[in-house]
C-alpha cells in the first residue's frame, strides 16, 4: 500500500496520487481543509494516517483514518471542545491550545473524562448496536478515540431514500440492537446525550449502529455541578434545555424514541420546550400507517415531556416493544379507542395493553383488552379486607366501653366528701391523667396520619418563563405594522438559561452593524489569550463618512488603542471602528473563532461600506443573543459583564429605535444593546441585540429584521417586545 496514493475521503488507494479518485469521485484540488482540523495525511500515535473530516460536533471533530499497521479503516476522534481550544497557527498544525482560565480547566477535565469514557466504551466492543473503541491515546496536548469505521450511511441518509420513513416491523427490527445495547452503555454509568438519525450509522449488512459517544457525560454526579447543555432540537428533551435539568437513561429513551417517532411517522416530534407550554405531538395512529397499538404506545410514553412519566431505562422500552411476541408487525384494532388518545390520559373503561405482554384480541369482538385479574386473587383480597373492617370494630366498641365505665367511676367519686389532701392528690392525678391520654392521643393520630399519607408526587420541574409565551402571537406581531420585513427573533432568559425562539431563529442574515458581536467575540478572545492588549495601538482607518463616534477624519492613519475603537464601536456604532477593528483581526480569524465555539450561521465576507456589494455578512437571530449571553454570563476575563454593561449601549437616537422605545423596557437608561440599520421604506434593514433588564428581569432579545421599512420593522418589533416582557414579568 501506497500512503501517498490513498484517497483522503474514502482512504481507498488511488492509481496515483493526483486527480480524482476512482472510487468515490473525490478531487483533492477542489477541496479546502478548514484551519482547525488537522491536516490530511497526519500520522498520529505513529500508526493512524488522518484523512478529511466526516463529522464534527460540540466536543470534538471525527476524521476518516487509516490503521497502517493493519491496513484497516478507522475513524479517529479528536478532542476539541468548541469554545475552549484552538489549533496552533504558528508552525506545528496538530497541536490544540487551550483557552486560559475556567476554560483551561473545563478543558483539561474534559480531556481526562474523554479519556475515560473511551476506556468504558472499549469494554463495550463486542455490543452490536454501538461503534467499537479500537484505540484510545493522548497526542497534541489533547486525545484521541479510534474507533471501528462503519461503511454505511446515516439513518437520515436512509430515511431520505425511502421517502422520509419506514415500516413499524423495520424501524422495530433495525432498532432492537440498538436500544439493547444502549441498556448494557448505561448499566456502565454512561449517556449519549444526542441520540438521532444523524449519529445512528446503518451498515452495508443493515446493522444499526450508534456513532459519536464524545457528548456523552456521567449521569452520577459526583460534585453537584449542572451537566452541560448538548441540544438537537426534536429530539432533546426539556431537561437538556435547562442547565441543572436532570439527566439520565430517561434522557436517552426520549431521544431514541423521538428517532423511532420519525423513524414511523416521517416527521421529527416539535420541540421539547414548545410542547412544555403546548403539547401537539401528534399520535403515531393519526399518520395512517400500521403501527401495533402497544408500540405506538410504548413510544408515546418514551417522549413524554417530563423523565418521571417516561420509561426509566432502555430495559423497561425494550419490554414495552418486544416483550412476548410483541413487535410482530401486526396491528392491534384499537376498537373503540380514539385514534388520538395518548398514554396517562384516561379513556374511559377502555381497555389498554399490558407492555409486558403487548396486546390481546377478544376473540368474540376483536377488540384489544386486558386479561381480567383472577378470581382468586380477587376472593384473598376481599377476605382480608373483612377482617381488617371487624378487628376495627372490635377496638372501636372496646374503647367505647372503656370510656363509660370511667365515667360512671368519676361521677360515684365525685359524690364522696374529700379532705383537702385528697383533693390535691386527685387534682393532680387528673391532670397526669389527661396529659397521658393527651400524649396517647397525639402519638395515635400521629400514626394514623403516617399510616394514611400517600406517598409524596414528584414535583414537576418548572417550566421556563420563554415557554409560556405564545410565539405565534410575537410572528403575528413582527407583521403587526406591515412594514414588510421578515423578522427572525431568539429570546434568552438570563435568570432561568432557558431560550426560545421564532421558527426563523436560526437562519444566517444580513447583520449589518449588528457584527459588531462576533468581532467583540473574536477579540474578547485574544484578549484572553494575551495575543491582544487593550492598550495595543493600531492605526485608525476613516473610509466611511457617516461614522458616528468620535474618531472622525483627522484621526484617519493616527495610532489608536483597541480601548478607543472598541468603545467608538459599542457605543456609537461608528462604521470606522468596526472597519478598524476587521483590519486588526481579519475576517478569517473572527469566522473562525465564532464558527469554532458554535457559532455556525456567522460569516463575515467584507468590511462595512456605502455602496452594494455581491459579499455581505450574516448572522442569526439566535446567535446574535447567544453572543450577549456568553458575555453576561463571563465567559471571558476581560470582555465581561461589567465591561459590556459600561460599554454596550448605544448612547444615539438608534439607541431607543427597536426593543427600547418604550419607557418601561428603556428603565431610565438601564439596558444593554447594539444594532444596525439600513434606512430604506423598501428594502430595508434592522437588527438588534440587546438586554432587558426592566422589573427585575434580565433576558436578551435577538432580531433580524431584512426588507421593508427599517423604521417600521423596529416599530414592530417594540410592539413584540412590549409583549414577551409581559409574559417575562407574568412569569
């Protein structure tokens, strides 16, 4: 074998080294490798050639490889926290840098947990429904999991070419290895965390096999510290969304049954905080395929919203679905049962399915039913029931009795003449008297209270505010003016870090002035790493003549500090200063920082300027307030809160335009904010971040609005503002 000849994408050996390969089609001249993966053809551990990336997530990136000492494909996990390392620039490509101070820390934790979870996994090697650890060793400052390569595709990728689903029997018949194996993982004190048809690999034998275990975390917490938040929307549920939210097996059994759910249905389940304030998942039955009633219920009860109405394990699902004959294919007529009941709702005395035996037909009706309980059992009970009623008769006439015959011996008493001593005596007695039946009757009342109180209800875990707020009413309200604009907006409550957001939250728009986030993020970052000062000068560049700060023409060329620009940028939205500050990053550098630490809708194409341009900048409703949020939240030693809440607020007329132009939500000047306008009745555009800090509360709005009247857009979204911060103050 070759090593030069192998193809970096599918690590198959070429005829040569150049051009395109014969086997996958794939032209190495036509593809770029981003700056913070490793470089093709590495050789880790002395033995792993490293090829093209295949996945990346919030922990780490996945590259195809090559074991050449066995000549067998591998794919090979790099440990890369997004938000906490960086490849080293200088001259050595492989080594990973990690951040200073509490992200220093997350990440050499994080290095030793991935480390250990990779032992764990490797016990696992011989389970079928998960991809095998091969390997696990520390190299580049950082560490890396080899585990067997799955030649397949993804369940997405699956269910894309079967028209968006499958049969009931083979989702069942594919899955059943999976969640099997998924039990024996957690039996080991493991979770997966992002169970979906993305990270289930299906061989070319028709084997499912679960990928990616870098997100999973030890559900036994040892410290009392919060797991962190992984989420895929769809799939995770709303105890992933909230950072002390409780996780465990129960976490995986509603991402594998929302898997499942689409697996039937051809739709992915709505969002977990969504249907916290409005359930709308809809029945399995109600999509007109066959599907068994026990599974459609078995899987209905895996998604349901709160961990204690779940399956609490992956045995408990796998006895609901295939339990004694079940999971045959076969549909249960639901008989006289609506169509769109769910389980834990009461139907009446109609009869439900025994998730340990699975349904039963009555032969005379065809209906499904539930074996009557046994005679028998039914004759001890009620036997046993008499006995207990005539044993508490018999104490009841006894104490009756009791009480009469002292009576009558007090009132004869009472009638003899007593000398003074005596009646001191009996005074005394009495009282002892009353005060032991007084304490007898405290302790029999206690016991009867403790014999009789239920046993406790969990208490349900609190909903966040932002799910309590009707977002199709916020839509209803970003049109509410006509200004003609289409306005995606994200809200993150600082208190309760929890967000929720317009179904366009997420897609990357024109920023305009709003990018002055990502390249506060980008510098706020170097700052950190001691690669910038504050008091670093540069030189000033005055191009566009409506800067509004107060670095104007004659300071064009002059040397300034990074504290002057940052401050003429954050607070005025000068133009000048955010073209400086480009100058002094790059745009490479500010899209890379960004999209490393999950900011993947930011791309950055040129510097603000006057006139059109085929290049524009884009962000998303979402990040714009995620971005505000690290920064509240102290992600960094320098860019913190206290910095932006000196800094971060636009001090001009822009500064009311949007989320502050009423007086409540403006709190005598108390907010944070940046924002951008494009000035047109047509093809306008306003984007805003800000923090709201009115009545208490603290929670950050994102918006993007793109077309129409900028004016009147900022209009509408007041008038949404106005509205969320009602529902936020209504809690």
């Amino acid at each position: 074998m070759k090593i030069e000849n192998l193809c970096i994408n599918c690590m198959k050996e070429k005829a040569s080294a150049e051009g395109r390969c014969e086997h996958c089609g794939f032209d190495p001249a036509q593809a770029s490798v981003p700056p913070h993966h490793l470089a093709p053809f590495v050789i880790l551990a002395g033995k792993y050639l490293v090829g093209r990336a295949i996945g990346e997530g919030g922990f780490g990136i996945t590259y195809i490889g090559m074991d050449l000492n066995l000549e067998m494909r591998v794919a090979i996990k790099e440990y890369y926290p997004n938000g906490c390392a960086i490849r080293d620039m200088s001259g050595n490509s492989s080594t990973v840098q990690s951040y200073a101070g509490e992200q220093q820390v997350f990440f050499e934790k994080g290095r030793e947990k991935f480390i250990n979870e990779a032992k764990v996994l490797a016990k696992c090697m011989n389970l079928p429904g998960i991809v095998g650890v091969r390997d696990f060793f520390q190299e580049n400052h950082t560490a890396y999991i080899v585990m067997e390569y799955v030649d397949g595709k993804t369940l997405k990728a699956y269910l894309k070419e079967h028209n968006g689903r499958i049969s009931a029997q083979e989702t069942l018949t594919m899955m059943a290895p999976v969640i099997q194996s998924l039990g024996a993982v957690h039996n080991t004190h493991l979770i997966h965390r992002d169970i979906s048809p993305d990270n289930i690999m299906i061989s070319q034998t028709g084997m499912m096999k679960v990928l990616d275990f870098g997100g999973a975390r030890d559900f036994v917490a040892g410290n009392g510290k919060s797991m962190s938040i992984m989420l895929k929307p769809g799939y995770a549920p709303e105890e992933q969304y909230r950072t002390h939210g409780e996780q465990g097996p129960w976490t995986d059994v509603y991402a594998l049954c929302a898997t499942m759910y689409r697996c039937i249905t051809g739709e992915i389940p709505p969002d977990a905080m969504d249907r916290t304030y409005q359930d709308q998942l809809k029945p399995i039955s109600s999509f007109g395929v066959n599907c068994p009633l026990h599974v459609e219920q078995a899987i209905l009860k895996g998604l349901s919203v709160y961990k204690n109405a779940r399956f609490q394990s992956m045995e408990e699902l796998y006895a609901a679905l295939y339990g004694n004959g079940a999971g045959q294919g076969q549909r249960t007529d639901m008989g006289s049962q609506s169509r769109n009941s769910i389980p834990g709702r009461s139907q009446g005395n109609v009869p439900r399915s025994d998730p340990r035996t699975g349904p039963r037909t009555d032969p005379r009706s065809g209906n499904s039913y539930r074996p009557p309980v046994k005679e028998q059992k039914q004759s001890k009970g009620m036997l046993a029931a008499a006995i207990l009623g005539g044993i508490l008769m018999l104490l009841v006439v006894a104490v009756a009795v009791k009480v009469l015959i002292l009576d009558k011996n007090q009132d004869d008493k009472a009638k003899e003449p007593k000398t003074v001593a005596t009646a001191e005596k009996d005074t005394k007695d009495e009282e002892t008297e009353a005060a032991d039946k007084d304490t007898e009757k405290k302790v029999i009342q206690s016991k009867e209270v403790k014999d009789i109180t239920p046993t406790p209800i969990p208490t349900p875990t609190p909903i966040p505010t932002v799910a309590k707020i009707d977002m199709g009413h916020v839509e209803n309200l970003l049109r509410g003016r006509n200004a003609g604009a289409n306005t995606s907006l994200y809200i993150y409550d600082l208190n309760q870090k929890a967000g929720r957001g317009t179904g366009n939250c997420e897609e990357a728009r024109p920023a305009s002035a709003l990018i002055t986030l990502p390249i506060l993020y980008a510098t706020a970052k170097r700052l950190d790493l001691g690669t910038l000062y504050l008091t670093d000068t540069v030189p000033f560049e005055y191009t566009y003549q409506w800067g509004r700060g107060s670095l104007g023409a004659s300071q064009n060329g002059e040397q300034v500090t990074i504290q002057e620009l940052l401050e003429n940028m954050l607070m005025y939205s000068d133009n000048n200063a955010i073209n400086t500050m480009i100058n002094t990053l790059t745009l490479e550098f500010i899209n890379t920082t960004c999209q490393n630490a999950g900011y993947t809708s930011v791309d950055l194409q040129r510097k603000i300027i006057s006139g059109s341009s085929s290049l524009n900048n884009y962000m998303s409703a979402k990040d714009a307030a995620l971005f505000v949020r690290d920064f509240y939240n102290n992600t960094f030693k320098i860019i913190n809160r206290d910095f932006i809440l000196q800094y971060m607020r636009i001090s001009d007329k822009a500064g009311r335009l949007g989320l502050f132009q009423t007086d409540m939500l403006y709190n005598a000047g108390n907010y944070c904010s940046q924002n951008g306008i494009v000035p047109d009745t047509v093809s306008g555009r306003y984007t805003e971040a800000g923090i709201i800090f009115a009545d208490g509360k603290a929670y950050v709005i994102g918006a993007l609005a793109e077309g129409g009247n900028a004016d009147t857009a900022a209009g509408e979204l007041s008038d949404a503002a106005v509205y969320i911060h009602s529902c936020m103050r209504e809690g």
